[in-house]
C-alpha cells in the first residue's frame, strides 16, 4: 500500500519522531538523533518528505513537539511523568499556529500542511497523523513505555489494547524484578 500521509492517521511516524531521543538511563540506546538543523532534515527525507527545510530555532520547536507528544502518548498508559505537563503546554502554544488545509479531492493527502517547505511543514505533518488517528480511532494505540526511565514510543497492537512496556524483556522484566524485590522485603521470610 503506498503511503498516504494526509489520509491514513500515520501513527508509526509520530512513535518514531518521538524515538529520536532515547532517554533510557544507564543504557546504550540513549540518543538525540535530531541536534542540529542538518539531522533534522535528514530525518526528514528518511520519512520521505523531501521539502522540509530547517533553520537553528527549528530544533528547538522540533524537540517542543516531540517531548508534547511524548506526554500525549503518555495519557494513553497511564504513564505521564513529571514534566509533562509543561511539556504538554508548550506544545499546545506551538500547535495552534500550524495551519492545515484539506482538499476534498485529493486522495493522497486529503489533510496537509497549509505552509510547504519549512520545518513547521514537518510538525504540521505530525498534528495531521495525530488529527487522523483521533477521527479514526487508532490514537489510544499510541502510547509511551511506562518505565519513566524509558518512555520509548511504540504502537499497542494488542488486541484489548493492555500493552505498557516498549519490551517485556527489557522494562517489563525490570518492572517485574522491582515488584518481587517490593514483596519480598514487605513480607521476609
Ligand atoms: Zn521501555
């Protein structure tokens, strides 16, 4: 099937624009993939958007959407974490001013970005799989780990939606090792 941003909710696209940074302490997957202009618009053409130019302050909205999506995917699990709330509001602050257009007509990007070929044309981008994913109701299925040590972004394909972990071998185990560890101390034998 060939991709069809602006009519299908994109929800892969928003995980893996929040996996740019990995923030799993103590670990080797702990990462910022977008820290200067140029990676931004890499990543970018990675996704297969192609006009997406970028100047410094762009990053810094870059990383406003990505760690307000980080929150939003958190409600979904139950997993929100201390700074999200102002995370959340700035967000909410740089979304109002990205602007979607819709053609009726188009059967490729039905909703798109009002504004082309500037780094706010890739946030637009996200707000319409996010836009998309609320219309069709895929949205909840996007979620963070809930090991706030992690907060890995992954899509919940389960089928009652109950998944919580980015991996039960890594941060579920983890989560399990501290829940017996809690016990054993509360009851010693
Ligand atoms: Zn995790």
């Amino acid at each position: 099937m060939a991709r069809q941003p602006g009519v299908r909710a994109d929800l892969d696209l928003v995980c893996r624009f929040v996996n740019t940074r990995g923030i799993l302490a103590d670990n080797p997957h702990a990462r910022e993939e977008i820290d200067t202009p140029d990676t931004l618009t890499a990543w970018w053409e990675k996704q297969g958007f192609t006009d997406i130019g970028t100047a410094d302050e762009d990053v810094t909205e870059a990383h406003v959407m990505r760690e307000g999506l980080r929150a939003l995917l958190a409600k979904h699990n139950d997993a929100a974490g201390p700074e999200d709330e102002g995370a959340l509001a700035a967000m909410r602050t740089l979304a109002v001013e990205l602007r979607l257009q819709a053609d009726p007509d188009d059967d490729v990007a039905f909703l798109r970005p009002a504004e082309t070929g500037t780094a706010r044309t890739g946030l637009a981008w996200l707000l319409v799989a996010v836009t998309l994913g609320r219309a069709d109701g895929s949205w909840p299925r996007a979620k963070v780990c809930a090991d706030l040590n992690c907060r890995e972004a992954f899509r919940d394909t389960t089928r009652n939606r109950s998944r919580t972990w980015c991996s039960m071998q890594v941060c579920g185990a983890r989560a399990k090792q501290r829940t017996f560890a809690t016990r054993h101390r509360a009851h010693p034998e």
